[in-house]
C-alpha cells in the first residue's frame, strides 16, 4: 500500500464492518445484495457495501420526517454553526478524503484535494447565508397594510448525484438545504459509495455532538431503482440530480408528474472558441486542463475547441506537442497528469466516440487508444485523444464522458458563436481573446447560451460562489453559489392588516 490507502480509510473511520452503529451513525441491515467498489486505478475491489431494499428505504423517510420536525426549528444562524464545524472537519480530514476519491473515482490527488477544498467552501459559504436568507418586504395598496415574503425550510431533500464528483456535488446540495433547515436524502454514485460512506461518518459524529437526530443526514446506497423511489416520493418536495441527461428525463419527468421540484444538472458539450486575438499560451493550457482533467469526466469538460482559421494550424499543432508530454498512470501519484476513467463501460463508450468521430470523417491529430501493461492493469487508462470533426457530427453532439476534444474551424464569430450554442446542452462555454469587443459579444444578450460562459479561462473548475448549472439539456438547475439557496426554501408571502377596515385589494367593492 505505497499511497497509504488503508490509512486513510481509517483515518475516515471506514472499517471493514460497518454494520451496527457508530458514533450518531446507525447502519440498517436490509439484507439486499452487495456493490463491489473497484478502484480504476489498479484495479483492486476496495469493498463492498450493502444497497439498500424498498424497507430501508421507508425506515429513512420516517427518520428524516421526524428529523425535519425538530431540525426546522432551530434558527438558521444555528444550523449555520453546525456546518461550520462540518467545514472544519473536512479541513481536519482533507487529505484523507481527498485521498479516497482519488483511489475509489480515479481523478488525480491534486484534483481529489481541489473537490475536499470545494466541501470546505460551500460549507464556509452556508455559514454565511444562514443569517442571510433574505426576503423582500412590498409596500401595499391598501391603507394599513404590511406585506412581506419569508422563506421557510421546504423538508426532505433527495440528493442523487454522479461517480465523478462524489462528495462535492453531495455537499453544494447539503450545506445549502442544513443551513435552509431542511434535511437530506443522498444516494451516492453506485461506482463511489466508499466516498459517501466517508462523509457520512464525518458529518454524523458532529449532529450527533449536538443533539441532532441522525435522519437531519442520511445516506442510501443503491442503484436506479433508489432513485426511482425518491422521485417518486411526494414527501420528498425537492430532487436534486447530477449525471446524465438520460437519468434526469426520467428524474425530471417523475418528479414533474407529482409536480414536485427537481434541480436537475445534467450533460455538458462545452467549448472554448479561440480568436485570432487570443493569447494563445494561455489558451492552450486552458483548452489542455479542460480536456484531459478528471480524464474527460467533468459535465463542465472542454469537449470541443471551436477555433479561428487564421490561428487554427498554430493551435493544433502546439496542442499535439502538449499532448504528447502528458503523463498517464496511477493518479495517486503525482507525477502523473491523467488517471484512468471510472470504468470498463466508460472505457468502452470512449473507443465506441472514436469509431464513430472517424466513420463521420473525422480525422486524427492525437490518436486514442487503451493503454496496456505494468500499472495499467485496471484496463480503465486510456490516452487523452484530438479528432478535427464538424460541429454536426452526430457523435459531436452528443456528450461522451472521456477525454476526446474535437477541433472545430471557424472565419468569423457569429458564426462560431453559432456552432458554440449548436448542440443540445448548455452547460459552460468560454472565449478566449484579448479583444474587447469579442468578449463583450460572446457575453452579450446574442452570445452564448449556456449557463457559464467565461473569458480567458476554461469551461471548467467554476468556483462555488457562482450558481452552477445550464440550461437546455442541461437541465436548467442551479445550485452552489448566488441565490440558488432558494430552490431549497418555501416561499410564502404575508399580508398583514394593522388597520379597522377591511379593504380588498384591486379596489373591489363587495358590501351588504
Ligand atoms: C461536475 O462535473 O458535475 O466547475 C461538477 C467544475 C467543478 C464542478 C464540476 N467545480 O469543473
């Protein structure tokens, strides 16, 4: 165990038996069958963990309605307390955390630490917004009359999230609903669930410290037929869910049916338009962590480079040299850029993308392949690949969750701003160009579509202070930063009459 993985496990207090309970942590036998948790990166089963049946998963929602009833009531700057010391005990436990995410999903340490750093923002900025959940107050019609809007908790809140970021998406969803008094639901990525086991241990001890019944945070480990259970569940008023557009058709539909509310944050196709004004170091290194970062497997990676003609040979050619220095083995090391994808079926769908881009006519600038041999051993590393494509290449439209870029030319920036918003999702985008009135079109009311789009950065690794999220297939949902906090409240309007008279509103005249 060079990396000292079973240290960290233990350090998270992950031991091999779980069953029975823990510091403010109950674990319910549901004699259902196991999930094997195998890391990517060498191919070793970590462990395997219990899913649970349709009775755990009743014993659950009692447990968080009971939970919500005592949870509600304490005043938001308190339940801002409470995930401030969450956010200091991933600071305590960071490098372990990191440590297991990187081992058990695959992305690099570095990149593991980046996600842990996340948890320890959303919580710092939860801490801050639980005295902060602002209404408006409205200045009524009638004489003697007060009106207002407060926010109340809204209840159970079910978190579905995805492999690839397996503890940040959980806790932008988390800290926000705690500090909004509500409590969670979280089934974790079935490929990922040591992770969420992880936070689950770190959060329950520091609930349990206070008083909290444990059902404010609870974990459900299982397949899709859990999620099919929280979506349908009119006693669970919000579901939110990260992966896959086919996964959040069907969330979004089941949820739309019993007209619940779902905060949906579903596939990406982002691209970085390169103008000929560009600082092109720059761009490359953007367009470079973009795309091979996670190994492809951000929803905000770069997947397409749409880039100006005039500069298009010079970019090709110096991403083909850059490509060509990047290191691919275990992520745990770190001398090591690119670690493997999650799976064989990932592995499969990434060789399936480059049939399909060359039977379309696209033409290889760095070619793909699976990697074989000493420490690739898991099957799952693969080689970070370039293909030129057009813009409507059925494969290009489509999101492919692996590290394959497709360069895309264009003349002028209409018209690459109309290949950028040519695809179905609208997750991020990005520019990249030293002229103003480039970046000032790309943003402006006629630019992109998509719910982030940024100037000389890449598409991806937006900060949490931001809301998150894209629209059209994208989902539409927006969590982390800004005001996204109020898709995890009640918004209930108040009139108040101080006044002896009873006047209606519109001035209606209604007397007997
Ligand atoms: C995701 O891939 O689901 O902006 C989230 C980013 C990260 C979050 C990605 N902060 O790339």
């Amino acid at each position: 165990d060079p990396f000292g993985i079973h240290l960290s496990l233990k350090n998270l207090g992950i031991h091999s038996t779980n069953l029975g309970s823990s510091t403010g942590l109950t674990w319910l036998d549901s004699g259902a069958s196991y999930f094997s948790s195998d890391s990517p990166a060498d191919g070793q089963l970590i462990a395997q963990v219990q899913g649970a049946s349709e009775d755990t998963y009743e014993a659950i929602i009692s447990q968080a309605s009971v939970a919500f009833e005592k949870w509600r009531l304490v005043p938001a700057p308190h339940r801002g307390e409470i995930v401030r010391e969450i956010g200091n005990s991933l600071r305590e436990v960071k490098a372990d955390l990191g440590k297991l995410v990187s081992y058990e999903m695959g992305k690099s340490y570095q990149e593991g630490l980046g996600e842990v750093q996340e948890m320890i923002d959303i919580c710092d900025f939860a801490v801050g917004l639980s005295r902060q959940l602002y209404g408006l107050t409205m200045h009524s019609e009638r004489p003697g009359h007060r009106m207002y809007e407060q926010w109340h908790p809204l209840g159970i809140v079910g978190i579905i999230s995805a492999f690839n970021f397996p503890v940040a998406v959980w806790s932008w969803n988390a800290a926000l609903a705690w500090v909004c008094g509500d409590v969670c639901i979280w089934k974790p990525s079935e490929k990922a669930p040591l992770s969420g086991i992880a936070c689950q241990y770190i959060v329950a001890k520091i609930f349990a410290k206070h008083g909290f019944p444990e059902g404010v945070s609870n974990l459900i480990i299982g397949d899709y037929r859990i999620g099919e259970l929280i979506s349908h569940d009119s006693r669970v008023p919000l579901v939110s869910a990260t992966g896959s557009t086919r996964m959040g058709k069907l969330v979004g539909k089941a949820v739309g049916e019993r007209l619940g509310r779902s905060l949906l944050e579903l596939g990406g196709n982002n691209a970085i338009i390169i103008t000929e004004h560009a600082d092109l170091d720059m761009a490359i290194r953007g367009a470079l962590f973009g795309a091979v970062g996670t190994a492809g497997q951000r929803c905000t990676t770069t997947r397409r480079l749409i880039i100006q003609a005039n500069v298009y040979e010079e970019v090709k050619s110096r991403l083909a040299t850059a490509y060509s220095k990047l290191v691919i083995g275990n992520p745990l090391d770190e001398k090591n850029h690119v670690g493997p994808l999650i799976d064989q079926d990932a592995v499969k769908n990434y060789l399936i993308a480059i049939e399909r881009v060359k039977a379309e006519g696209g033409k290889a600038v760095v070619e793909g392949g699976v990697l074989a041999g000493s420490g690739f051993e898991s099957g799952c590393y693969v080689k970070p690949a370039i293909y030129e494509a057009e813009n409507h290449f059925e494969i290009v439209q489509h999101e492919t969750f692996a590290p394959i870029l497709y360069l895309i030319k264009y003349e002028n920036l209409q018209e690459a701003i109309a290949l950028q918003n040519g695809v179905p999702q609208g997750l991020s985008s990005a520019i990249m160009t030293t002229n103003m009135r480039e970046a000032e079109a790309f943003l402006s009311v006629a630019g992109s579509d998509c719910g982030i789009a940024n100037v000389n950065i890449g598409t991806s690794g937006a900060e949490i202070g931001g809301a998150f999220g894209g629209e059209k297939e994208t989902g539409g949902g927006r969590e982390s930063g800004s005001d996204s906090w109020k898709a995890y409240m009640r918004r209930q309007t108040n009139t108040i009459n101080y006044s002896s008279q009873l006047p209606l509103a519109q001035g209606i005249k209604f007397d007997i």
